[in-house]
C-alpha cells in the first residue's frame, strides 16, 4: 500500500507538465501518458532497473514539433516522423559513448559545467512555476506551505506524502471555492484505447527536428548527474551514459511511432525524490505501469486535468526550487569554487543560460543557427560554451586539480 501511494505521488508530480506537451503542440493527451509509461519501463529495462526515473514529454521539441505542424498543414505524422530519427540519434550516440567510454565524456562534464548546468534548468523553469501560481496566488501559495510544513515539520510516511497531500488539499480548497472546471470529467468516457497514430517521414520535418538532440542531450546529461546527486550514486558510469542514453532513444522512438511527444528525462522526478527520501527504482515501475493502466481510463485522466494550474504552479514553485538547490549543492560540495577559472566558467554558463533565454522571450534569439528554425540557444549553448571554456581554462580535470593543489602548496609555504 505504502509504495502504491508513493507511486501514485510521483504519477500526480509528472503528470501535469506530460500532457502539457501534447496539450500545447495537438498530439493526443492519452497517448502521451501511455507512452510515458511504456517509455519508463524501456528505459528501466535499457538501465538494468538501477535509475529511479520516469520518462515524460519533452518541452524541447514544443517548437520544433509546431514548425512542422505549420509546414506540413496540421499533420502530425510528419512530426512523428523527426520524433523517431531523433531517438535514433540517441541511441547511436549511445553506442558511441559506449565504443570511446564514459571517462572520455565525463571528464568534459566536471562540477563547474553540471553543477551550473542544473542550477540554469531549475531557474528557467522557475518562471514556468509562477506564472501558473499567478491563476491564484491565494491557492498557489497554500498548496506550496502546506507542501514545505510537511516537508520541514514532518514524521516518517506522513513526510514522504507531502506533495501528494498538499495537492489533494490544494484541490479541496479549490472546489470550496468555485475555481476547479469539471467539464474535462463530464465529458471523459469511463474507458477508451489511447488514438494511437502512424508517423510519416519527410526530410524536412526531420531537418527541422533531429538537430535539438543537442539540447537535450545536454538536459539528458544534467538529469543524470541531478538525479545521481540526490541519490548519491553515480549513473554515468553505472548503469552508465550510454545505458540511459539507449533508454531514452528507444522510449522516444516508440513514443513517435505512436503518436506522442518525445520522451524525456524529468526534473519534476529529481524533486519528488530529493523531498521524499525514497530512491526504490520499482516504485517508478509501479508509476509507469498506472501511467498505462490510466491512459485508458478517461475518467481519470478527466479529474488528473481538472487539477487547477494554481495548485500544480505551488507544488511547481517548490519542485523547480529543489533543483536549483540541487545544482548550487553541487558546486559547493565539489570545491571547484576554490580555482577562480571555475568561477569565470560558472558565471558564463549562468549568464548565457539564462540570458538568452530571457532574450528569446522578448523576440531576441542570440544562439548558434543549426537551420532556419532551429538555433542552439538557452542552455544547450550555456552548456557547449562552459564546455569549450572549462577545456580552454583547465584544459582536463586532471589539470585543474593539479592547479589546486599548487594553490594549497604555495598557500602552506606561505
């Protein structure tokens, strides 16, 4: 019973922003959350069940997949299409990192390029988080206190509820109130089989899309690294990249050939796991098989969307926070701080990741241009400037310790 409620938890934590996704872009809410849940066990079986995640929708491909929307007249099968040859690339990459080894990847990846890294992910997201509170402050903020409390002042199970317990009383409060529309659980069947759909394949749709592989293979590496931080573990070497890069591909392969998003490593599920404690990667398993068994029950997926965004924006806030505590954590516990190069690479990737970002929502896209709408911006170009920074700076982690240590030498002799 115990892992059945704690699984239910982390389906509530990922399901707002997975059917967001197809929400936003046209594709099939159902699907989604089945391929969200097919997607997880693949990755689970790809990493040997050893990394506690659950796969949802991508909110990388969001403006990729409605370019090809607009290209190819409102058909999403084309999109489908560069969804699949995609995935592809990642598994490829995968065996890639497999043939040269993880030490070769990881050593451009040091604490001051992933700690700021993961820190940028939570702050970009964090605006996300208050602009859905906004539909409500009063409502947002007490579903986030009610959230902190029991995450502060709570004992054993009752601690590790709590984002489950502040949403349930966040959407009392709201139907107290009159603000929760339950036209979605009127109008749901009680069952239906996800509409699932064939791609097609379109060399422009996949030019348009295959080049954000970049983005959130970098996204896919913060997640890992995140996620092993909070865990304690250390996933790119064990199950290692190259494991969890062909889950991934895989999960998004299968995802296009349905007709869902891509599927994505989240942050959302670093956050749950980092406030309750429980690290089981079963209990993701369990998540991902109700994922599957809910995708067919319309009810359900009626009452999960009827969630007011002001309750999911409080428990957002708090979640999106984590992470960027989780990235700060990092850096601190690294002791990269202490080589004033590190610094200089740590603000740069702060101050592009979220600069351009921030620029972009004002019309301003300052990035690398890949194709005619596609630009490496945002994070995906924080991360490959700190990269080349940190190598032009340290020029290998080796290096850089070896600096440290003459730093502390010279200090002593002092």
């Amino acid at each position: 019973m115990k892992k059945t409620v704690l699984s239910i938890q982390h389906l509530l934590a990922m399901f707002g922003a997975t059917v967001l996704v197809p929400i936003l872009t046209g594709f099939n809410p159902s699907v989604a959350i089945f391929c969200a849940g097919i997607g997880t066990l693949i990755f689970h079986f790809c990493t040997e069940g050893k990394v506690p995640v659950f796969l949802g929708s991508s909110f990388a491909f969001i403006p990729l997949i409605l370019s090809v929307k607009e290209a190819f007249n409102g058909d999403l099968a084309y999109a489908q299409g560069g969804i699949m040859v995609a995935g592809l690339i990642y598994v490829i990459l995968s065996f890639v990192i497999k043939m040269v080894g993880v030490d070769k990847i990881k050593r451009y990846f040091p604490p001051q390029v992933t700690g700021a890294m993961i820190a940028v992910i939570g702050l970009n997201l964090l605006p996300t988080a208050f602009d859905m509170a906004s539909n409500n402050i009063m409502i947002a903020m007490i579903t986030l206190a009610i959230a902190l409390i029991i995450n502060n002042f709570g004992k054993g199970f009752i601690k590790q509820l709590g984002i489950l317990i502040a949403v349930i009383i966040g959407y009392i409060l709201s139907l107290v109130l009159g603000v929760v529309d339950t036209t979605t659980i009127a109008q749901a069947s009680l069952f239906e089989i996800p509409k699932f759909t064939l791609p097609k394949f379109s060399l422009e749709a996949i030019v348009i899309i295959a080049p954000v592989v970049l983005a959130v293979f970098m996204e896919h590496i913060g997640d890992m690294t995140t996620n092993g931080a909070v865990v304690g573990k250390n996933f790119l070497e064990n199950p290692g990249l190259n494991k969890t890069l062909l889950g991934d591909g895989l999960a998004t392969i299968v995802a296009g050939f349905l007709g869902g998003p891509a599927n994505t490593t989240y942050g959302e599920n670093t956050a749950v796991l980092a406030l309750t404690k429980n690290y089981d990667p079963s209990l993701l398993r369990r998540t991902a098989v109700f994922a599957i068994c809910l995708s067919c029950i319309g009810k359900f997926g009626g009452f999960l969307q009827s969630i007011p965004t002001a309750v999911m924006g409080g428990i957002s806030i708090l979640l999106f926070s984590m992470i960027t505590l989780v990235g700060v954590k990092t850096v601190k516990d690294s002791g990269c701080i202490k080589n004033k190069k590190n610094i200089i690479i740590i603000a740069t990737i702060m101050v592009i990741g979220l600069g351009t970002t921030y620029l972009s929502d004002k019309g301003i896209v300052i990035g690398i241009p890949v194709t005619q709408d596609v630009t490496i911006t945002g994070l995906s170009l924080a991360a490959i400037v700190g990269i080349v920074l940190n190598v032009l700076l340290n020029n290998s982690n080796t290096d850089s310790k070896e600096d440290e240590e003459a730093v502390k030498v010279r200090t002593t002799t002092a």
